[in-house]
C-alpha cells in the first residue's frame, strides 16, 4: 500500500476525530477528508478500531516529532526558561496542537472501554513524567519525582480546559493566561529562588 496515502488517511483521521468526535469517525468521513474515493480508508483499514489504532499511531507520532523538536531547542534556562517553555506547551493546545490534543481525548475516552487502544496511548502519557523531570533538572531546579508529578499532572489537567475554551473556568482558573498560569505553576512547586530550603 502507498504509505503516503497511508499517512494523508490517518491525518484526515485525526482530523475528523478532533472535530466530530468518535460517534463521526467513519471510513466515509475519512475519505471526504483525506480527499480520496470513497472505500480508500476501508483498503487501508478495514474495521473501525483498525481506524482507530491508526488515529492513535499518528498521535503517538505527532507526539514524539514534538518531543523531539523541544529537544533540539536545547535545555531551558533556569526557572524563566522553563516558564517560557510551558507558556509555549499551553498556548500551543490552542493553536497547531489543537486537533492532535482534541483526537487524543476522544482516543482516552475510547481507551477506557478499549484495553488494546490503552496500550497504544500508555506511552505517550508514561514518558511525559520523565521528560518534564529531566526539564526541571535541566532549569536547575531541585527536582523530585513527585515535585515532577505535581507539574506534569498540572499540566495535563490544564489540557481538556484549554481545549474547551469556556471563560468561566479559564479564568477560574488562571489559564485565561496561559503564561501567567506557567508562572505561578513554577512558582507554586517551586517556591522562593528554588534552592532547596528556600521559601
């Protein structure tokens, strides 16, 4: 089969799912999509959850491209480095990673009845922890393993409320703001100079 039509298949899924959510992912809708004659995504994959294992795949793909590019952008710089570079994370829920963050969502939600849907997510939300510890660690700050937990839960928690946009809990919460958010959550695990003792 073509893996670039393969891979325009899985994009198009991933948009439908992030915009009618699981009830409107079909094979048609993704044909319709992706552009294609009608029946191309059942060549590609012939049940619904192949579909959506394909859906999955992509965002576990899309998800380490992303890793990868925060990576080459070097190690944050102290506590205002790593402050910018989740303001960055959280204001991207809102732009380019909004349909893979959307998908994502309704692919938890399917996971939760879908024990091998689970198994092909677990990855992406496992290697959060460590990534977002070794980033504290990076920005000299005295990590631990549940100081890292505490954010990295922050943040995910932060997610289904950017992506809802609604203003009452956006500015209940803080994220009305998403660096001012950042900021606070920084300053909240790490309090005073974030030496350790200090506060």
């Amino acid at each position: 089969m073509n893996p670039t039509r393969r891979d325009r298949l899985r994009d198009a899924a991933v948009e439908v799912l992030a915009e009618a959510g699981g009830r409107g992912l079909t094979h048609r809708a993704v044909d319709s999509a992706a552009g294609v004659p009608l029946g191309t995504a059942k060549n590609y994959f012939p049940s619904r959850d192949a579909l959506l294992g394909a859906v999955a795949e992509r965002c576990v793909e899309r998800y380490r491209t992303t890793v990868e590019e925060l990576a080459a952008t070097g190690p944050p710089a102290g506590r205002e480095g790593l402050t910018a570079l989740l303001a960055g994370l959280l204001a991207d829920v809102a732009g380019p990673g909004r349909s893979r963050l959307l998908a994502y969502l309704e692919l938890q939600a399917e996971a939760a009845r879908r024990p091998w849907l689970a198994r092909l997510l677990d990855p992406i939300g496992a290697s959060d922890f460590p990534a977002f510890e070794a980033l504290q660690r990076a920005a000299g700050l005295p990590v631990s393993r549940e100081r890292a937990a505490v954010l990295t839960l922050a943040l995910h928690g932060a997610i289904p409320h950017l992506l809802a946009r609604g203003s009452g809990t956006l500015r209940a919460s803080g994220l009305e703001d998403p660096a001012a958010f950042a900021s606070g959550l920084v300053a909240a695990v790490y309090p005073g100079d974030g030496s350790p003792g200090a506060g």
